[in-house]
C-alpha cells in the first residue's frame, strides 16, 4: 500500500511543476551578482521569483527580501529592530520565541488565540516604541488569529506589527494589515533553503552583512535555485477553495474518544490536532509510521524527541492530554480516501488501548 503523507505543515510535499522546472534552471546558475551573460539569466530567475512572491503577499517586488528560511525571516523581522519593546504570542513557532531574549509574552485564551483587547492593554501601558509579532495560523493546532483586528490595534499605538503566515499560502486568503510578513518556500510547494520578510513599512537593520545583496538587508549571494522554485510555487498557490476534508476527519476520531485540540476556533481547513487521551503521542507516531502514515506531534523537537507543546501548554491543555496529541496536517491532493484509511489505524490504536 502506498504511503499516506500527513505532515504538510512541516514541509508540503515538491509542487510536479516545480520538480518540472528544476532541470532548466540548473543550466542557469550564474551568480546574479555578476554582469556577464550568465549572471543576468540567475538574475532574471531571482527577479521573476521575487515578482511572484511579492504577488503573493500583495507587495511591492522591492519590498521582498529572500532569505534561507522562514526561520531567518523571523529573526530579522524581530532583531532587526533592536531598539523597540517586543510583543510575541505565547503560541508563536520557537523562531519568534527564541529570537529576542527580551520578547514579552502575550497570554493566549483557551482555544489559543489573542485578544485584540489584551494586546491593546499591553501596549497602552508602555509609552516605548513596539514591535508585535503574531502569526496568522498556528503549526500545531491550525487555529487562526484575528490578524486584522491584531494589527489594527498596534498600530493604533504607532507599533510595527509582524505577522509569521508561513502556514497560510494555498489553505487560507493571505493576511493583510501587517508592517512585515514572512513566507516559507517548503511550506508551499517549493523547496527547503528559501525564505522571505515582505516589508511594507519600515525596513530592518540587516542582521547578515557583507556584499550588498538584497538592497543590503541581506548579504549572501542569493540561493538561485531555491528562490526560482519559491517564486514558481508561490505563483501557483490557490487561494480559496481548500478541499473540505477536516470536519469528517474530525468527526470520526471524536466519534472513537478523539479530543479536538483548539475546536471552537477558526482553524487552517488542512491541520487536525487530536487527542487520544491515555496513549502517548510517541507511541502512536510510531505505529501509524510503521502502517504507512506520517503524522508528527506537534511537539517534535528538531531532535526528533517528543517534549511538551509550549502551544498547547499556553492553551491550559494539561500536560497528560497535551503528551497524547498528534497533528495530521494534509494538502490540497490529499484524497478522503486517504484520510478514511488514516482514521481506521488510529481507530485500531484507540481500541487496543481502551
Ligand atoms: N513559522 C511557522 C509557523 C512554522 O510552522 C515554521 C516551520 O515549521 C517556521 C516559521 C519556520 O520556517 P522554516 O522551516 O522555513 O525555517
């Protein structure tokens, strides 16, 4: 049987056209530094790329700068302007996390999400310069937050607002209202070793310095390939119309003592967090990997270890409940068969574990 590839929110499987591409592009890498023939064609390549990532975002290409990976866009979203108070949900991916030290933590309610009402307290009681950084859908649980009313209340207040979309593109209409914005290419078809911060205010200070790539936010002789396979995906993200396949999914696994982590909420119609209380979350990767499923936990550490959810520990999820919940994240080919046969092996680890 063929195997069933359920982790798209940790990298969505090469778009065919893409794949399609490579091979014509790997006889145009010059450096696009360079001024010869060579040299114009990886320019061209990084130009278009940036042109259609722009679009994507609903930018200006000039306000696109590539970086390795959605990770370092954060980074520089966030050290990028040292001098401001820095804002972050509690639920945010551990590159806005671990990005600043001095980041402080916006407390998020049951389902996940902040209110709008709470940022605005936190930032009328500080009279500094902020930055506030909040992502649009979470990686573990897909629940939504409220970006334009997010948004809109920092900058009521004069503060930048940085918005991590990385898991929107092809789900979900791309978030608007935001200072700076950051895109993963492995998160939507392209390949692993691309990455962007759109800006549409204020620019970052560059955090890698060197030749004057990127309008000197960026140095570092541009990832042609990467960037080419990026611009290719982004041009062919579909932005409504996600196949309705979660809720009988969901429905299924409640219906067999599955627990819904962030129900109630607005969520990516792709990612299904559930609980399968009293069988840990290590156990049940393993089986359903070993019955031709990948599916992760939202917990898995770059390690490959399990620990605790910082989101769902954020959410009040207790810690036995959270140590038993995997994320079964889909893509737009994923077929209800495939998520039929995905809910019978978890159904056969819930009855042998009742
Ligand atoms: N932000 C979110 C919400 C993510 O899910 C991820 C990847 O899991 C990242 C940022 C980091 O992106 P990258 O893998 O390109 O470094």
């Amino acid at each position: 049987m063929a195997r069933v590839y359920l982790d798209h929110n940790a990298t969505a499987p090469l778009r065919p056209e893409v794949r399609d591409a490579i091979p014509g592009w790997l006889g145009r890498l010059g450096n696009p530094s360079s001024v010869h023939a060579e040299g114009r064609g990886a320019r061209r390549l990084v130009e278009e790329a940036r042109a259609q990532v722009a679009a994507l975002a609903g930018a200006k290409p000039e306000r696109v700068v590539f970086t390795a990976s959605g990770t370092e866009a954060n980074n520089l979203a966030l050290r990028g302007f040292p001098d401001r108070r820095l804002l972050v949900s509690a639920v945010e991916h551990a590159s806005v996390l671990a990005a600043r030290p001095d980041a402080e933590l916006l407390p998020v309610d049951g389902l996940g999400r902040v209110d709008p009402a709470v940022l605005a307290a936190a930032l009328a009681g500080d009279p500094r310069p902020a930055l506030v950084s909040i992502m649009a859908a979470n990686n573990e649980t897909g629940v939504l937050q409220p970006v334009s009313e997010l948004a809109a209340a920092a900058r009521g207040t004069g503060a930048l607002f940085h918005c991590d979309a990385v898991q929107m593109p092809g789900r979900l209409p791309m978030p608007g209202g935001w200072d700076l914005l950051t895109l993963s290419a492995h998160k939507l078809g392209g390949l692993t070793g691309a990455g962007a911060l759109v800006l549409a205010g204020a620019d970052p200070a560059a955090l890698v310095r060197g030749g004057g790539q990127e309008r000197g936010r960026r140095a570092g002789t541009e990832g042609v390939l990467a960037i080419a396979a990026f611009g290719l995906a982004a041009s062919l993200v579909e932005a409504e119309g996600f196949p309705d396949l979660r809720a009988a999914l969901e429905s299924t696994l409640v219906a067999n003592g599955g627990k819904i982590l962030g129900a109630g909420a607005e969520r990516l119609p792709n990612t299904v967090c559930v609980a399968l209380p009293g069988v840990a979350a290590e156990t049940q990767l393993m089986a359903l990997d070993l019955a031709g499923f990948a599916i992760s936990s939202g917990s898995a550490c770059s390690s490959g270890k399990v620990g605790r959810s910082h989101v769902l520990a954020a959410m009040g999820v207790g810690p036995d409940l959270a140590g038993s919940a995997i994320r079964v994240s889909f893509g737009r080919l994923t077929t209800a068969q495939d998520l039929t046969r995905f809910a019978a092996a978890w159904i056969g680890l819930a009855r042998k574990a009742a």
